[in-house]
C-alpha cells in the first residue's frame, strides 16, 4: 500500500513535467517565429494556435496536447495501472501551469479528451459513455453556437453527469467532475463573454 502511495505520487509529479511541455509555444517558435503568447489570447492551446498560426498549425496543437495525457497514460499502464487517473489529470494541470511556460498555459481542454479516451482505452470508464458521447456532445454543441469554449465546457460536463449512471466507481466520477469544474473555472473569461454576447465563435461554421 505504502509503496503504492509512493508511486502514485511519482505519477502526478512526472505528469505534471509532461504536461508542462508547452506544444503551442514550441510550434509557434520553432515554424513560424512567433510566440503565440503576444498574440491573441495569450492562451498556449489549440484554440489560440489555429487563431494565430492558422488551421494546421492548431491541429497539430490540439493532437500534441492530446496525446500527452494518453501517451503518458499508456505509459503507466505498463507498470503502474492503478496510478492512471491521477498522472493523467496531473498532465492537465501541467499544461494550464506549465513549468516550461511561466506556469502560463492553455485551458486544458485537448488534454482533457486525451484523458477521457484513456479512462476508457485502459478500462477505468466505458469508452463510450465517457469519450464518444461527450465528443458527439462537443460536436453538436459546436453546430448550434459555434463556441468551441461552450462546447468544451458542456462536454466535459457530460461525460462528468453521465458518469453518475454508467461508472460503478464514485471516485472516477468525482474525478471527472473536479475536472470539469477545473475546466469551467479555466474558461472563466469566456463564460463572462459568453453572457456578454462577446465570446469568438468558429469563423468557418458561420
């Protein structure tokens, strides 16, 4: 048990540096000579990157982010399974707070679908109640308000509330519901906009 403990916390801390590689800076800098932090946003996620960068350079943000968490996931799945949920949500949090970046990050939302399909991959949720419906959320949200930060937030939120009916563990649901209120809290800007009438919507679903 204690070495359990012990290696659980040698997960969050290593995840915590995984997560803190800054991809939107990274790209930004190294193809385009430019640090998407003086531009936009300021934000260092994908949103931010496609806005300043253009559309390739934040996917490739978006995917980066992602696999961050599930890469990292499947790391630990080959030694220490039980430690997965919680080096995947210190992925998160080191790339809202990256060590590398000032602890100035983005809004954890790429990084976040990353850990949902990892939940489901490795076995800690169902797949689809955890990953592809709350994607097929984030989708059709994004059709009705093209807001990618509703969508996001809405999404997360889903997966948390389905959870509730689908996951026989409570701790996987409470962990998803701390991570959608993390994410909710990231996007407190955007909610301001949101009720201002102020929020950016997707130019290219207009």
């Amino acid at each position: 048990m204690f070495i359990d403990v012990l290696v659980t916390i040698l997960a969050i801390v290593v995840g915590y540096i995984i997560g803190s590689i800054p991809w939107a800076l990274i790209i930004g800098k190294v193809f385009y000579k430019k640090d998407i932090r003086n531009y936009g946003s300021g934000n260092l996620g994908g949103t931010n990157a496609g806005r300043v960068l253009g559309a390739k350079a934040g996917a490739a943000v978006i995917v980066l982010d992602a696999l961050k968490a599930l890469i990292y996931m499947c790391i630990l799945n080959s030694f220490a399974h039980f430690a997965i949920p919680y080096g995947g949500l210190a992925v998160i949090i080191g790339h809202c707070f990256p060590l590398f970046a000032q602890f100035k990050g983005g809004k954890g939302v790429a990084s976040a679908f990353g850990y949902l399909l990892g939940l489901g991959v490795f076995g800690f949720c169902d797949i689809f109640f955890v990953f592809i419906y709350p994607i097929l959320i984030f989708l059709l949200v994004l059709s009705l308000c093209k807001m990618v930060s509703l969508s996001s937030m809405t999404a997360l939120l889903a997966a948390a509330i389905i959870s509730i009916f689908t996951n026989n563990d409570v701790i996987y649901t409470i962990l998803l519901f701390l991570l959608a209120a993390f994410v909710i809290y990231r996007h407190r800007t955007n909610i301001y906009k949101i009720i201002h009438g102020e929020e950016r919507k997707v130019s290219w679903l207009k």
